[in-house]
C-alpha cells in the first residue's frame, strides 16, 4: 500500500495505515503473543489466506508486526508485534474496543422490551 504524501493531520495518516477490515482485527490478534499463519486464518473467521498475507505484508511494511522464520521442515513462520510500534497501536485499539463494548451495551439498554 502507497502511503500519501500529504496529510491533513497526523490522524489521517494514522487511519490509512491501519484502515480496512482486517488490519485492526489482526493486531488485535497478536496482542495475545506470536502466532502461525494458519493460526491466525483460523482464528479470524472470514479471511482468505490470500487477504491474510497481503494484510500481514503491510502491516510489516509500516513497522507494526514482524516474522519469525524458523529452519526445518516443514517450514515454520510465527508472527509478532513489533516494539514500540506494534504494542502501542493496541492501545489506542484497547480504547477503541471499549468504546464498541460501552455502545453495544448502551444500544441494548435502550432496545424495545418485547412482550
């Protein structure tokens, strides 16, 4: 992915490094330690392979996840978050998931009672 040149503000560009569908939902995943591709495809449910690594690839391009290749056969590659970068994008995600929980919970509070 081509990063801009220009940027309104430091957010914008924040946004298009991590913005889309699955960027959040990976880093999000690897807040819990390394983990093997197919781990990864099989923990986030709707993600082709395909998308995964494309995903993966950029988000190592920008400095927020890196790759363990280990020798032997059959080969084995474990992927990470990097520091500082890649642990303090979870924070602002951590954020960013609470505020998902307090609507949920708010939009269930106000939801019709149904007789």
């Amino acid at each position: 992915m081509k990063i801009r040149e220009k940027f309104t503000c430091p957010l914008e560009l924040t946004h298009d490094v991590i913005k889309g569908k699955w960027k959040p939902i990976i880093l999000w995943r690897l807040r819990l330690g390394e983990m093997s591709l197919s781990k990864l495809e099989k923990d986030i449910q709707g993600i082709t392979q395909k998308m995964l690594l494309e995903q993966l690839k950029e988000l190592m391009e920008f400095g927020f996840v890196n790759k363990k290749v280990y020798n032997g056969y059959p080969l084995q590659v474990d992927y990470f978050l990097t520091e500082p970068q890649g642990k303090r994008m979870i924070e602002a995600l951590s954020i960013m998931q609470q505020i998902g929980i307090d609507f949920l919970l708010d939009r269930q509070s106000r939801a019709p009672i149904q007789e």
